[in-house]
C-alpha cells in the first residue's frame, strides 16, 4: 500500500480516527452551541474593538495630534502595531505554503487556523498606515489613479509605496489561498446541515463544490501553485516592510541586514502567536487528538531556529555599532548606550523575552509541554512588540541634534488603538472558530492511513488489521453476501409483522413526547436510509443503540437494501455514543 | 444506449482505487466520481488529462510583469517624470531596480488571481452554484462512483459489488 511512513515519525493524528470521525469532530463547534467561556472571551474582546473603534473615530475627527507623537519622535505606537502585524501574519502563509513545497505533514492540523490568522492580523496591520494618513478620505491619493492633482502620480521610488503594493497582494492572495483550501471543507459542513439557514449559507460560500475527481485534481495543482507563488510573496513583504527603515538615512535604521532580519522575526513572531491561539483552541474545541504534541514540538524548533536567526542579527548589529567607533552609533537601539540609557527597560525587555528565554526551548522537556510552551510564546509576543517599539522609538528619540532628544508617552487614544486592534483580532478569530470548519478536514482524511495512529500500530506489529487491499475487498464483498438481495422478496403482510417485531425490541417512537434525532450523524446511514427508518417507525439514537444482530437482520429483509451494511459499521455502537 | 447509471459507493479510497482500475479494464464507461478528499493516482487511474493550470498561471504571471513595466514606464518616465530623491528617471532602465519591488507583486498578484479564477470557471464553482454530488456522504467519508450502465445492467451491478462496493443505486440520469 501507498501509506507507508518510517515508523520513527510520531503519529499526529491520535485517538484511533477514522474518516467520518474526523468529518464529526470538525463539524462539532459549528452544530454545537457556543459555552459560556467562549462568551465571555467574545463579549471582552468586543469591548475591546469598541474602545478601539472609538479611538479611532477621535483620532480621525480631531487629527493625530490626539496621539503622543512629538517633534522628534513622529513615528511610534502606529507604526510598532503595523509591523507587529504584518508579522505575526507571516506563518500563517509560511505553514501553508513553505511547508506544503517541504511536504511537510504536519502542517495539516494547523494550516487553517494559522491562515486564518494571518488573515486576521494583517487587517489589523492595514488598518494603522489608513488611520496614520489622518486625513483618510484623502486615502485613494496612495493608489496610482489619476486624481483632482492632476496627473500627480504616486511616486514609486518610495519604499511605502511598495509596502502598500506588498501588503494588498500579500492579503489578497492568502485570503484567495485560503478560502480555496476551505470549499471542500465548507462542502461537507454543508452536506451535513440540517437548518435550511445553515445549509442555505454553506451552500453559497462553498461555491456548490462536488468533489468530481477533475476538480480534485485542479484543487491539487492551484493549492501546490499558490504554494510556490506564496513562499516568496511572504519572504518580500516583510523584506519591503525593512526597506521603510532601511532606506532612511536615521543611525539604526539604515542597516542592510534588516531585511532577512525582518523576515525571521517575522516568522518567529508569527509562530509564538499560532502557539497561543491554538493552545487555546485545541482545548476549547476538543483538537487535542489533531494539534498533538508533534505540532507543538514541530513549532517550537522552527522558533527556536527563527530566533536563534534574530538573536545573532541583535549580536552583529550591537558588534557593529560599537565596532564603527562613531558616537551616534551609540544611542540605536542595540547598543551600550541604549541598554544604559532612559530605554533600558525596553531594551532589556527585547533582549530577555527573545533572546533569552525562548532558548529553554532547547531542552525537550520543556518543547513538548503545553502550559511551557504557552507562557514562552507570549513572552515572544510581548518581546516582538518591544523589538518594534525599540527600532522606532529608541532610534528617533536621540538624533544629531542633543537638544532635542526626548521621551514619547503614549496617549489613551495611542493604547486604545492598540487595545482596539487586539479586540478586533479575537472578535474575528471567536467569530471563526464558531463558524469555520477550524482544521482543513479534507487533507487531513488524506493522509489519516499514513499518519493516524491506529494506521502506524497495525503497520508496524504486524497486526492482521493491516491488510492488502485485494484481502479488504474480499472481505467487502464477503460481508455483501450475507443475504443476497435476490433472496428479500417478503410479501407486504410479512414485512409489516417484521417492522412491528423490529419495534417491539427496540421501542416506539412518541413524537409528543419524544425528540426525533439526526439519524445521519451514525456512520453509514444516508438520508434516503434515514427516510427508510423514519417510516418503519426509528426515529432516536436510542432505539438505533438496541439493535443487535437479529435486528439487523430484520431491517435488512425489511428495506432489502445494501445488506449487512448496519451490523458492519456497527450502527448501535455508533448510536450508543451519540445517545449521550 | 441507456440512460441509467449506476452509483456505487465505496467506504476505502485503496479499494476504490482498484475497483477503478477493474472497470476501466471491463471497458465500462466512468462518467464520474465523487471523493471527500483528494485520492492520490485517482485520475491516472481514470485515465484523465494532466490539467494545465499550471501553465495558465506562468502566463498570467507574465501578463502581470508586462502590464507592470508599461504601467511603470508610462507614470514614472512617460507621463511625469521626476527628479525624486536624485534617484534617475531619464530613462526605465536606470530607474528599474528601484521598480523591481511592485514588478515583482503584480507577477504574483496577476498569477494568483487569474489562476484562481480559471481553476473557478473551469470547474463551474463559484457563489450561488448549486452542489452536484449525488449523495451527502460523498464529502464525508464515501467514495461514489457513478458508471454509465450500456447493456446488461445486473452484469455491472455484480462487477462493481466485486470491487467491494458497499452499496448500489441505479439511477435514471439526469
């Protein structure tokens, strides 16, 4: 068979699953109803976007004098958050789509929810340069389009200009990478609704997505295209987002090595907020057998790796700036002078929370344990932010000119921004995993043989249930024989003795006081078998879970369909489970 | 010939993988099948063309970098140029690199999108369309196979059971 993978991979889809168990716990968030902490969180997280909103709305009305930017210190707050964003954006398509040319399996369980957050987080970036124009309603000034100037053209010689090109293809195209990857998984929510609503919205944002073996095939190509379009798409924003620095003449900014420096924060930073959002998620909506400790571990590395990267660029940049000898080069914001100076706090927070601690992840211990690696990934936020902070902020406040060197203070408006976009963010990722298939469900069923554990254990002890196809198809057609379809020629007076016999067993129905179950939900029956069995009188889980072999053998001469099927898929185990 | 066809479903992607590799060998005509995830060698083994969306996506790409250097060339030296920064505008040449950023997203802007697009109106998926898999199951954890059934229809039916099918419909087509 085609499944084999070396047994030294550690499975990473866990809990003995198979296909239709995985089309169940995929959809159980949506059909669910939400608990009450996800309310909670929401109606936080909601307040939070309103601040922010409002925030927003003085900032506009009155100008961005409202903030605490100064003479000297005229980018701040704004900018930290931009470039916040755009990195934490960064392994969304950096899962998806490096680790999809690297065939890498794992990314499978977590490839959704990290595009849909970079999704997320680069709508909170965009929204920072929109607000900073502060007059916004000049905005389409930035777009090269004829406007009342004349044919004033945007200049694109300019660093920004190029950020505004990158940002926007870079947010088109994930959410396009995105939302192609979600139809077959919409398709299935779809196919499983039972509220017209519900199955009226699935329909349409799955674009009526059949599964025809053609359009698998495209599916496979666009996906693996997009993949080799996205690597250096996602590689060039973060490189142009450093040009915005480097190709200023400020001491500190004007470095060449910002770039792949930009970059590698950027993916180390993107990873350490994938870590505490699916932390979080893999427990609230019951992922822990898909997101596994192979996920998290898998992570960890590649943050170890990002930051060990970022690590030496703080090393050479501090080297070089002692080694120029020339005294402005003092003050940047990795210096001795900085680390000494009024911004020591911050520096000291950027050295610590990067450089420092992430290196516990060396130890395996430590890698692979959850509440370890959640406490270690904000520490990498909080420390991002500080790094952002620290090449704008430290590096403007002192210049060629000591009479105006200065502090910046933040504002509340300045805060409640920054308060505002991470509401904004958990609004739109609570939102997501109520409504959005959360793990891409169609590849992982695709490499379940491979990779699932019950697959990896049957394979490797020689266990009989590992068999070769010819002997499953035997046994397929073996179990088809158990009472031929030709044989199942009851007259009408037997089959209605035969449908009352069945109902004695397993129980009658009362729709007065009785609820009606979604007899879809076991593994095997259809809706047209489900019709079948609502007019023999089986309407609830609990009659299902009574059968026994007898019984089966009974529905079957009464249906006459498929026979042997429901004593197969063990139909009252199914229902056993779902009862409760 | 008939209008029938016979849906078979299978619950194993190897299984259906041979049962494919079976009918096609009794000459019987695949119309159609309908898996809930991607089958790797499905269409080999139903004897489908390569699709070339690849190849629509490198001229898409190209589209975009030709529409770029015109556009470029047009507001930077064309129509209005600038002495921006010292850097030269006399000619497109000179002010390339400074353009090789915006060159380079919209070759991936126009080679995403319009492949995108294409891959959409080839396989007539877009918003509002209806979904045409015959059996919910199918984007679940079913496999259906849908065979044009040209003679004898009990004959079919008993060559796909021999496959290991675990269930078959014969449907009027539509």
């Amino acid at each position: 068979m085609g499944h084999y993978e070396a047994p030294i991979r550690e499975a990473i889809i866990t809990g003995d699953k198979s296909y239709h168990d995985i089309t169940v716990d995929v959809a159980a968030p949506i059909e669910g109803k939400a608990n009450k902490k996800w309310w909670i969180a929401f109606i936080i997280s909601l307040v939070a976007f309103l601040w922010g909103v409002g925030a927003i709305a003085y900032t506009i009305g009155t100008g961005i004098g409202v903030w605490g930017l100064n003479n000297r210190i005229n980018w701040a707050w704004d900018i930290t958050n931009f470039v916040w964003w755009v990195g934490i954006g960064h392994a969304g398509t950096l899962i998806s789509a490096v680790l999809l040319l690297f065939r890498q399996k794992w990314r499978m369980g977590i490839n959704r929810s990290a595009e849909a957050m970079t999704i997320f987080a680069v709508v909170q970036a965009g929204l920072f340069p929109l607000i900073h124009m502060g007059r916004i309603w000049d905005g389409f000034y930035v777009l090269p389009i004829p406007n009342q100037l004349g044919s004033l053209w945007v200049n694109f010689n300019s660093p920004l200009l190029w950020d505004v090109f990158a940002i926007s293809t870079y947010l088109s195209v994930s959410l396009v990478f995105w939302w192609t990857g979600l139809l077959p998984d919409f398709a299935m929510i779809r196919d499983r609704a039972t509220k017209p609503f519900q199955k009226k919205i699935y329909s349409l944002v799955s674009f009526g997505w059949s599964g025809k073996a053609k359009d698998w095939q495209r599916f496979e190509e666009v996906s693996l295209v997009l993949a080799g379009l996205a690597t250096p798409l996602v590689l060039s924003v973060h490189t142009i987002v450093s040009f915005d620095f480097a190709t200023s003449v400020i001491p500190g900014w004007h470095s060449t090595v910002y770039p792949p420096y930009f970059v590698a924060g950027a993916v180390f930073s993107g990873f350490a907020m994938v870590q505490t959002l699916l932390l979080i998620m893999r427990k609230v909506s019951n992922l822990e057998y898909y997101i596994t400790r192979v996920h998290i571990e898998n992570m960890n590395k590649v943050i170890l790796v990002t930051g060990g990267i970022v690590t030496v660029a703080y090393l050479s940049e501090l080297f070089v700036g002692w080694y120029t000898g020339s005294s402005y080069e003092d003050f940047v914001y990795l210096s001795v002078g900085a680390a000494t100076g009024p911004y020591w706090w911050a520096f000291w927070s950027l050295i610590i929370c990067n450089s420092v601690i992430p290196q516990l992840f060396w130890f395996k211990k430590i890698r692979t344990n959850y509440i370890w690696t959640f406490i270690i990934s904000i520490f990498i936020n909080i420390g991002m932010w500080f790094e952002r902070f620290d090449i704008i902020v430290i590096n403007l406040s002192r210049g060629h000119l000591p009479s105006s060197w200065t502090m910046f203070s933040p504002t509340f408006v300045d805060i409640g921004i920054f308060i505002g976009t991470l509401g904004f963010f958990f609004v739109l990722f609570l939102l997501y995993a109520r409504t959005f298939p959360v793990i891409a469900q169609a590849e992982v069923k695709s490499i379940l043989k491979s990779t699932g554990d019950n697959y990896k254990r049957a394979r490797e002890g020689g266990d009989p249930v590992e068999k070769t196809i010819a002997e499953v198809v035997e046994q397929k057609v073996e179990a088809q024989t158990v009472t031929p379809a030709e044989e199942i020629i009851a007259d009408t007076d037997d089959k209605a003795a035969q449908t009352s016999n069945l109902l004695d067993t397993l129980g009658a129905f009362d729709p007065n006081t009785q609820q009606a179950d979604d007899l879809k939900k076991v593994k095997g029956i259809g809706p047209v078998m489900e019709k079948t069995l609502n007019q023999i009188g089986i309407y609830t889980f609990a009659q299902v879970s009574k059968m026994t072999k007898k019984e089966y053998d009974l529905l079957d001469s009464i249906t006459g369909s498929f026979p042997g099927r429901a004593e197969r898929d063990d139909w009252a185990g199914q229902a056993n489970k779902l009862k409760s | 010939m008939s209008s029938k066809v016979i849906h078979a479903l299978y619950d194993d992607d190897d299984v259906l993988l041979k049962a494919v590799k079976e009918v096609k060998a009794a000459h019987h005509h695949i119309e159609e099948i309908y898996t809930p995830f991607p089958v790797h060698g499905l269409d080999k083994a139903m004897g489908l063309e390569p699709t070339r969306l690849g190849i629509t996506a490198f001229m898409y790409g190209l589209t975009g970098l030709g529409f770029a250097v015109w556009f470029l060339n047009f507001i930077m030296i064309q129509d209005w140029p600038q002495n921006i920064g010292g850097k030269p505008s006399f000619s497109f040449a000179e002010n390339m690199p400074a353009f090789v950023p915006v060159m380079f997203e919209m070759t991936v802007f126009f080679a995403a999108h319009l492949m995108v697009i294409t891959f959409y109106m080839r396989s007539k998926i877009w918003p509002f369309r209806e979904a045409e898999n015959p059996d919910p199951r199918t984007t679940d954890d079913h496999f259906l196979m849908e065979v044009a059934v040209e003679g004898d229809e009990d004959k079919i039916a008993s060559l796909l059971k021999g496959t290991g099918a675990v269930e078959i419909n014969v449907k009027e087509k539509h």
